[in-house]
C-alpha cells in the first residue's frame, strides 16, 4: 500500500508565519482566534506550533487547529491531518488523519487533494473498512502491522484485525492470534493465541493448523501433545502448507507423534521440495544421503543440496562445502 509523506506540508505552512504574526500582531491573532475566526485560529496554531509570538506548545496547536478544522477551513483540517499522522501534540491516528485531509481535499485545498491522490489505495481500503468490510479491515490491520515506521501502530493493526476477526475472516483470525502469541498492540497471551489459531484453523486455513501445531508440538499455550501436533501437521500439510510438510516428514523421520515411517518421512520432504522448500530439498538430500526412506544415492543427493544451497540454505551451503 502506499505511504503518507505530509510533514514537508506543514514546514512550508510554518515559514510564513513570522510574516502574518509581525504584519497583524499576536494579540490581535489571539483576540480574533477567541471570537471564532476560523482563519485566525488555524494561524495561531501555527504560531503555536512554531512558538512564533508564543511559547511553543503543540497541544495548543492541535487545538487552534482541531477548532478552525471543525468550522471547514481547509488549511486548518490539512494542518490538524499532518499533527494526527505525525503524533504532533496529539496521539497518532492515521485513520482520523485520512479523514481530515479528505475533507481538507473536498474543500479546495490543493496540497490536500494531492495527498489524497497519491494515497488513494488505502483510503479506499479505510472507507470500506469502516463501513464494515471484513477484508478491508483485515487489510487495515495488515498496514499497520507490516509497513515500515511511518505507519506501524500496532494498536490500530490490533484494533482492525479483532473488528474483521469478529465478523469470521479467518484470516483475521490468524492475524490477531499472531498479535496475542508475540504480545503486538495486546497483552502476550499465547492460549488466546492458540484459541484463535484454532477457530481459523477449524474453517480450513492452514497457516492457522500450522500454528496450531507448532504450540502443541513445543507445549506453548497448551500442554505438549505431539500426536495432536501431527494431526494439525497434517491438516495444513494436506492443504499444501509448506512448513508444516517439513514439519510432518521429521515427525516421520524421527517418530514424534506418530509411528516412524522414513517413507512417509520421504514424501512429506518431497512435497515441500517439489514446491520450492529449500528446508524440504535439504532433507530430500539427506534422504537420499543417508539412505532414508530410499536407497543411498550420492549424486541425487548433491542435486538437492546444490537446488537448497541456491536458496541460500546454509547447512545445504555446508554439505556442499564437504564435497569441494
């Protein structure tokens, strides 16, 4: 999704503001401002924001401009915008951001009809969102989960990803589950992670059954039970989930959770290496390495290890280095 750059806004905003402070005066900004010209109020939170004639105090600036925003000037509503992105005197809230530089936009401001312009991917997705839109919401949450600093609130991602979670998106589902099991934007709580992992996981996503998996097979919000950690293994192994192929053939291979069966071990690496794994080519190489689940054949081997090595798998790097 795109980014916000709107700071660069604001300075150019704030350079004019010695000039409309010297020419009319403080006071008379501040006496104007009080009686409820919207012009003036957005110009004395400038003063305030750059301690121009006043103290600087960018919570008086939120305010002078929060006043003159709400009275439609659109300077004022891009002002209020740029301090809400920036957590200028105010906490950040993206979404309310976007509203405001929407309204400034619809009321002539150019610099604001700009802005909405170049972002208008994820204003589309916050329009959808709240007006309900399960998708749109857990997209919402995935920007402010996934993008770089700018724009990560966990909080917010937290915030969207429960509202589109509520609704049955499992994708959601998973996501919050994430957010509890690392504790981002929530409390760490790894069984409500596991309780949420469960829930997508039963509607058939399988990143959600890998999930599930993994906290039964290292006892991480439940008690330890490797057999039912093979049985979501192989719910999402079945789905075509990569890891949890890998995950399933060591089961296999080592007889974790079910009866060792180096064939099956064979064929749950396989499955992950035909589909581009450079963990599951290493132990196909393995396999055929040691002899595992297959006859021993060196040159099979190396071919898997060399298609693993590619992918920059290091113990693929290693085997390889031995042969040199």
């Amino acid at each position: 999704m795109k980014k916000f750059f709107c700071l660069f806004i604001l300075v150019n905003l704030l350079f004019n503001v010695s000039v409309v402070a010297q020419t009319e005066g403080i006071q008379e900004i501040i006496r104007k401002a009080k009686q409820g010209d919207a012009s003036a109020q957005n110009v004395l939170g400038l003063c305030y924001f750059k301690g121009e004639g006043v103290v600087q105090d960018y919570e008086q600036a939120v305010e002078w401009f929060r006043k003159a925003a709400e009275q439609e000037d659109p300077d004022a509503q891009y002002n209020f915008a740029v301090c809400l992105i920036n957590g200028s005197g105010v906490s950040r809230d993206f979404v309310q951001a976007v509203k405001w530089a929407c309204k400034a936009a619809e009321n002539g401001d150019a610099a604001s009809k700009q802005f909405v312009e170049d972002n208008s991917d994820i204003i589309q997705v916050i329009k959808k969102a709240e007006q309900g839109d399960a998708s749109a919401q857990n997209d919402l949450g995935l920007f402010f989960y996934n993008e770089e600093p700018d724009s990560l609130d966990f909080v917010q991602a937290v915030k969207w990803f429960r509202k589109a979670a509520e609704q049955g998106h499992v994708d959601a589902q998973n996501n919050l589950g994430n957010c509890y099991f690392w504790g981002t934007g929530v409390p760490f709580d790894r069984a409500k992670a596991l309780s949420l992992y469960r829930k997508a996981a039963s509607q058939g996503h399988r990143t959600a059954a890998y999930n599930v998996g993994l906290m039964y097979f290292n006892g991480m919000g439940v008690a330890k039970n490797r057999a039912e950690a093979v049985r979501w293994y192989r719910k999402a192994a079945e789905k075509g989930h990569i890891d949890s192929q890998v995950e399933l053939g060591t089961c296999y291979e080592k007889g974790l959770g079910v009866a060792k069966n180096n064939a099956q071990a064979l064929r749950w690496y396989r499955k992950a290496a035909e589909t581009g794994s450079a963990k599951g080519q290493y132990y196909v190489g393995t396999c055929y390495d040691k002899g595992i689940g297959v006859a021993k054949n060196h040159a099979e081997a190396l071919k898997w290890y060399r298609k693993s090595a590619e992918k920059g798998y290091s113990a693929a790097k290693l085997e390889l280095s031995l042969e040199e």
